[in-house]
C-alpha cells in the first residue's frame, strides 16, 4: 500500500510546497479534490494551489507540486487540472518528486520509488529506480537549467 499524505501529516507537506511557493489546500474527507486530473483520491492542481486529501498519495501530492514548480510561472498560473503534454516537463518532474521526497519525513526517496512502481509509474527501463539511477540525464539537464535542483 502506498503512503498517505494522512500519515505524514499535512505541516511538513504544506512547508514544502510553500519554500517552493506553492500552497497546499487540505481537502475534507469524502469531498471532490479540485483540479484532480486522475480522480478519486489523486492530488489537484489550479494555480499555484495543490489539493489534497488525507487519503492522497504521498508519491501524487509531490508529483502535481513538482509539476507546478518546474512549469514557467506564467503557466503556472494559468494551469488547471492538466499540467503538461511535454514528454521533458513530464521527466524533470518525475526526477523532482524523487529529490523532494527527501525533504519529507518518514518518506525518503526509497520509499517514494516503490510507490512511484506500485502505483504504476511506467519507465523503459522497468522502475523508478532503475530509470533514476541509469535513464535520467534529460531530467536532471532539464531541472539544471532552471536552477531547480535541490
């Protein structure tokens, strides 16, 4: 089973976002996640705002933040629900949510990674892990030239 935002709490996320310049918006329990591109308990985006629940996935909380944080700020501020079709966007934020994931306790990016591949995260090479470690130049050249690397 994968990690909840539940059970790291909602403080160390909200930090987060927030030296990123980002706010996270808690959602009630039950209630529609504004902005969810996947639904169900799956993180929102509208803005600058993520929106979450207790029952949301650590790994989905971080990968609509991350994708917030490597986007232009114009678009940023524009976006609603659909983040990107860029195949490069797309990577620098998978790359982005693994590093982060470091700054969260009781995550880590060891814990982030199995739960990128539990939740079906689909890389060539077969896990994050393995496209982490071994297939990842693009992403980390991408969040380089922005200055976004942690």
């Amino acid at each position: 089973m994968v990690l909840r935002l539940g059970e790291i709490g909602f403080g160390p996320a909200a930090a987060l976002l927030a030296s990123h310049g980002l706010q996270l918006q808690a959602v009630p329990e039950g209630e529609p996640i504004p902005g969810s591109y996947w639904g169900e308990c799956e993180a929102g985006l509208i803005g600058s705002t993520v929106y979450a629940r207790a029952d949301t996935p650590v790994h989905s909380l971080l990968h609509e933040a991350c994708h917030l944080i490597v986007m232009p700020p114009e678009r940023r501020a524009r976006v609603h629900t659909d983040a990107t079709d860029s195949v490069p966007e797309e990577d620098a934020t998978c790359y982005l949510q693994i590093l982060l994931a470091d700054q969260l306790p009781g995550v880590g990016r060891e814990r982030l990674m199995a739960d990128m591949d539990a939740w079906g995260y689909s890389f060539r090479l077969g896990s994050a892990r393995a496209w982490f470690e071994g297939d990842a130049e693009d992403a980390r050249a991408f969040l380089a030239a922005r200055q976004l690397l942690p």
